[in-house]
C-alpha cells in the first residue's frame, strides 16, 4: 500500500499581532487562525537582528504560509514578499532602539488605499500634521483619500478652503461628520473590493466612522479628554477586521504620532506630487526649494502655483529629516 503525502501550502493574511510570537491569521475562508512562527524563522531573524531595523518580524496585512496543528492552530513557516507597507519611526520605547537609532515599524502591509482621517476640532484640524501623513503615503506609493471629520463642529469654513486646496493637488478629501451623518456612505462606497487602511491622529473618529458603516464592529469609541493627554507612547496594535470577502480595513489605534520613516532630504519634494513639474526645472538638480538661486519651485509658490501652506509644510519636514542626521 502507499501513502499519499498531500503537502497542500496554506497561506493566510496576519490580521493582528498579539506578541512577538503571537499571531492571528484570516485563512482563506475567513476562518481566524492563531499561530505561533516556526523557531528556526525566528531564530533567522535574531540573527539577522542587528542588519535590520524593523522592530517587529511580520506586520498585519503579512501573506504567510502556515502548517496547521491538530488543534487548529497554526505554525507561520514563511513570509511572502510584501507588494508594499507603511511605516513610521519606532516611538522611544525601552527596548525599541538600539545603536542610538529609532527603529521602523511597519503598520501595515500590502494595503490598496489609506484614508488618512483628520477633524474640523477635538484635535484641531493641522494641515501639517496631515501633510505628513501624506508623505507616509506618498513614500509608500499608496493610493490616498483624505477625510476631514466633525464639520458638524465647523464654526467657519476654512475645512472648505482645505478641501479646494487638496482637491488642486489632485486629492480626494471629504468633509463628513458621525454626528450628523454626511458623506459616511461616500466613504463607504470607495472601500469595496480594498484592503484600506485607515490612519490619522487619535480621537478625529476613525472608529467611529467605522462603526457608522458596519455597526455590527462595535469598536471602542475614545472619550475626547482621553486624546489630550500627552507623553504616553502606546504601541500601534493595528488590526485588520474583514467587512466580506474582500474588503478589509486596518484601524489603527494607539498612534498619537507619525514620524515618516527613512525618507531623504533629496527625495522628499517628490511626496509633495504637485511641486514635481516646477523641481524637475530647478536651476541645480540638488535643489531642496529652500532659498537655493533658480528655483523653480519657490517661483511657483510666489506665483501662487504652489500653496505657501504646503511649501511650509515641506520646509517643516525636511528640518526634521536634518535633525534625524544627528542622532
Ligand atoms: P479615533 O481615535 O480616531 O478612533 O476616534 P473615535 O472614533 O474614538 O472618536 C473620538 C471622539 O470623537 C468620540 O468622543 C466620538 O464620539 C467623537 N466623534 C467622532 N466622530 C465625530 C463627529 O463626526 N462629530 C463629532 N462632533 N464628534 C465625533
Ligand atoms: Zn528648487
């Protein structure tokens, strides 16, 4: 007699991290999976540790192939390639840095479109906080849609004048509000089909705008003197939550910063997508648009082509990209 040996590969999508060997898997018929990773991958990993500079091994949105146990649970054998990720700078945790260095964490992996989620108020509405969101996104290559909360709070129209100048770039903004529900199924109606992430600072009501959509989520609703307090640096515990077959969203609680990771000062106009027809004419092809002579950027912006809003944005961030030089 033979014995058929069937070894069928089984691959899964991490849906949430639990702890450094913890991991929860989608399989492919949605059924949820925990699994442990095989010790000789981890040990791999440990050894490469002082080569890499990411903090953790896999990240949510990670195509894994798995073994499953007996019991149903499973063991994570391989990582896939990720198609893309985004990520930002470890927060200063004890044990996130070494080398005096901050870290990359991967939020996510192999995302189709990021919504990045600001509000009118309670946090205030910062167009600098949200530009650099969208250089995370734009460093990342992702397809982005950025959405303005709470108007139901708007007391001017200055969200508005947002929506026009982000609208001129080329961007989806949408102004909506839970409250009084507006634009809700417009956001709704851009998820189908994606696995979208949805990012932004905490308290501007991404949960909420989530389980406006899908009731049936019922995820934790943040109280708003909760986002006021400063200096504690949670870690991200992003998770994915499958809304049908193939529409995922990732809902990332928890961050309070972004610190795009590893963007370089010569690199970074080019997340800025509107200043790449102007840069490309610069006088000097290492021009960063600050005060360099025939640039064609800052020509822009004194012709108002350019929003000076945006060109402050750029120069903040590239201030900070040279203070990471001296770390
Ligand atoms: P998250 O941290 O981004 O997920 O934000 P939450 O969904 O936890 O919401 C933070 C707070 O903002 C909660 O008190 C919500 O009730 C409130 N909130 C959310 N959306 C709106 C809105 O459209 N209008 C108003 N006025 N409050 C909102
Ligand atoms: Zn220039």
């Amino acid at each position: 007699m033979y014995e058929v040996f069937c070894e069928k590969i089984i691959k899964g999508i991490i849906t949430k991290i639990e702890s450094k060997d913890h991991y929860v898997l989608a399989d492919e018929t949605d059924e949820i999976i925990r699994c442990t990773i095989r010790g000789k991958l981890k040990k791999e990993f440990n050894l490469k540790k002082d080569k890499l500079y990411f903090t953790d091994f896999a990240s949510v949105g990670d195509v894994v192939v798995y073994d499953l146990n007996k019991d149903g649970t499973g063991v994570i054998n391989s990582i896939e390639e990720r198609r893309n990720y985004i990520s930002r700078k470890a927060p200063r945790i004890k044990g996130a840095s070494y080398r005096g260095e901050r870290l990359e964490q991967v939020i996510a992996a192999n995302i189709d479109k990021i919504f990045i989620v600001t509000s009118v108020s309670e946090p205030d509405f910062n167009n600098k906080t949200l530009d650099r969101f969208i250089v995370s996104a734009e460093s990342s290559d992702l397809d982005v849609v950025i959405i303005i909360n709470k108007i139901d709070l708007a007391v001017n129209d200055s969200s508005q004048k947002w929506q026009k100048l982000y609208n001129d770039i080329g961007y989806t903004l949408l102004l909506t509000s839970v409250l009084s529900v507006i634009n809700i199924d417009k956001i709704k109606s851009q998820l189908s089909g994606n696995k979208s992430l949805f990012w932004g600072q905490s308290g501007v009501g991404k949960s909420s705008i989530l389980n406006k959509m899908y009731p049936g989520l019922n995820l934790k609703i943040g109280d708003v003197s909760q986002h006021t307090s400063k200096g504690i640096h949670t870690t991200v515990t992003s998770r994915m939550i499958s809304l049908d077959k193939n529409t995922f969203v990732i809902d990332t609680p928890g961050i309070r910063e972004i610190d795009p990771y590893g963007i370089k000062k010569e690199d970074l106009s080019h997340y800025f997508i509107e200043f790449e027809e102007f840069a490309d004419q610069c006088k000097f092809n290492t021009c960063t648009h600050q005060h360099e002579p025939g640039c064609e950027v800052i020509a822009a912006v004194e012709k108002e082509l350019i929003s000076a809003e945006r060109h402050d944005s750029y120069l903040r961030i590239l201030g900070t990209i040279e203070d990471d030089l001296n770390f």
